[in-house]
C-alpha cells in the first residue's frame, strides 16, 4: 500500500460521503454470498435456532464481512485505482477517503465479533473474528500481492460463513459444516481464475500476481480443471451427510457435470481460439460458477425444509412404495 493511499490528503475539499459511499465500501455484493451461506449453515444445523437469535447472528456474520470488505479497500486503495473494474469504488473515485474505511472497518469487526460472542458464544465469534483477521491481513495485506496462490490460501476468508452460522446453531464443528465451508473453498480457485482469463491486463497492471501473469495462461487452464475435479467429490460428499438428500444430490450432480464440462472445454482451448470469440467459453464458466454455490446451498435449505416431513429419503420412500 502505498503512503498516498494511507492518508486523506488528496480528498480535501471532495463533497461529502453520502450512506451509499459507505455501504459500498462493505461490499454489498460479496456480502450476498456471506449472508445466504451464513444463513443456510444455521438453518441446516440440527439444532432449532430462535427466529430473532438467527437475525443476529447472521447480521453479526454480514456486518463482520463488511467490515473486512472496508479494511479491504482500505488497503488496496492504490491498486484499486489502477484496475478498470474497481478504480469506480468509493476510495479511487474520490467518493470516500481511506481513513473512512479504516475507521469503518475496525468499528464494525469490533461490533459485530462483539455481539456475536453475547449471543452464541465464543466458537462462532471466535471464528467470526479469525475470518475477518484472515481476509484483512493474511489475505490482503500478504498473500494477494505476494504469490499466485492468493486466491487458493485466501478463498477460506469466504468459506467460513456456514461453519460460522452452524457454530453459532449447535456450539460446536462438525463434518457437515466443514464440508460446507470446503465446498466454498474449492469453488473459489477455478471461479476467480475464470474470471482471470478474460480481465487479463487489469490484474498485471496493478502489479498482483495472480496465477494468469505469473505461470501463464496455459497453466491457469490445467490449473481450473485440476481444482474442478477435485471439487466435485466435496460437492456429492455432502450429499451423503444429514443435512444432504436425493434433492441436493440431484442439483449437485447437474451443475457439477456442467462445471466441470466447462472446466475441460476451456482446458482444451488455446489463446487463439479464446480471443477469436472473445473469450465466450471462459465468460460463460464464470457464469456457471456465479451459480454453483447459491443453487448448492439453496438445495441444502430444500433438503432443511423437508425435515419435518422426515426428509427427502424418507418422502421419496413413501412416493415409490419402497
């Protein structure tokens, strides 16, 4: 990070932020994905969660991931400036300054861990608070500028929402919630690489060493199939889990063939073909994998809801005569 961004002296005079300028510093489209997943690691645990209980819990979750996207920005205010797809955030556009999301950032990890402890307990605030220090620190001020690993090591900031909220639901870590939080951080490699493949300068020019600048694009390709494959078995695996189900297993086997289609086929590609179309098929994985993980957990929340009723074996059971 460089000096000019840690300080608030190239925003004298700029208007005054309004509550959007703020709330975009959270992150509101990451916060999507945290929330639901949050949501569904409490709603699928074993244990009954009070209504109101579950709204503060999942508000701490989201809160504390805004808090990182804050910190985050904070941070990477220089290269965000630099980047076509970013340089329109708050802070480079001039919107904010970068004390305004530090300030931001650290209040709300404060509150949000905080509240989370007063109500669930230390577990899930202490993973709340070990998320946030993940994605703030070891994310973005380490790993996102100094290797092409940054987003394996750095996808786990991400994947700990639902083993968050099933902590919060029954106290403890279980094989369903670290599955949940696997899936999350598998899917995460092959998702940011496609999206590498066709925002290729954005990422060199601001000097970060994903995959694509560092070991070339041929690599980056084996590299998205090597991680699709090995995802598929965490996605089916949680299907044979108690809070899996023919429903979930089902979705998981159809966008899993997909996925992993789309893996092979850009696998198989070359740079001449990619850019002839303009880069079609990577564009279409990453519009595969924006889904993969809603529709996964949105199976999960099905197979949740069917519990009452015995569940989708035992209905399905009841359906066929077995």
């Amino acid at each position: 990070m460089t000096d000019a961004s840690m300080t608030d002296a190239p925003f004298a005079g700029r208007p005054e932020a309004g509550i959007g300028d703020y709330f975009a510093l959270l992150k509101p489209r990451v916060m999507t994905l945290v929330v639901f997943t949050a949501l569904v690691g409490l709603v699928v645990a074993p244990v009954p969660v009070h209504p109101f209980l579950g709204f503060v819990v999942v508000l701490c979750i989201a809160v504390g991931g805004g808090a990182s996207g804050a910190l985050n920005m904070w941070w990477d205010a220089d290269i965000d400036a630099i980047m076509r797809r970013t340089r329109n955030r708050p802070i480079p556009s001039g919107k904010t300054t970068p004390g305004d999301a530090l300030a931001l950032g650290l209040a709300l990890s404060g509150f949000s861990v905080v509240v989370l402890f007063l109500a669930a307990g230390p577990l899930a605030a202490g993973l709340l608070a070990f998320t946030i220090f993940f994605y703030a620190v070891i994310y973005t001020m380490w790993l996102k500028r100094s290797t092409p690993q940054n987003i394996v090591i750095g996808g786990a900031a991400g994947a700990f929402p639902p083993m968050i909220g099933w902590a919060a639901a029954t106290g403890d870590i279980a094989i369903e919630s670290v599955l949940m939080f696997a899936l999350t951080f598998m899917w995460t490699p092959p998702h940011f690489w496609a999206l590498a493949l066709f925002v290729k300068s954005d990422y060199g020019d601001a000097g970060v060493p994903m995959l694509t600048e560092t070991h070339g694009r041929r690599s980056t390709r084996r590299h998205i199939l090597a991680y699709t494959v090995l995802l598929v078995p965490v996605a089916l695996g949680l299907g044979f889990t108690s809070i899996g189900g023919p429903i979930y297993l089902a979705v998981a086997a159809v966008l899993n063939l997909q996925f992993l289609a789309g893996a092979w086929q850009l696998f198989r590609r070359d740079e001449t073909a990619a850019e002839a179309d303009g880069y079609a098929a990577e564009k279409k994985v990453f519009k595969i994998s924006l889904g993969y993980l809603f529709l996964h957990f949105g199976a999960l929340l099905i197979e949740a809801a069917l519990r009452p009723w015995g569940g989708s074996w035992q209905i399905l059971s009841a359906l066929f005569g077995a």
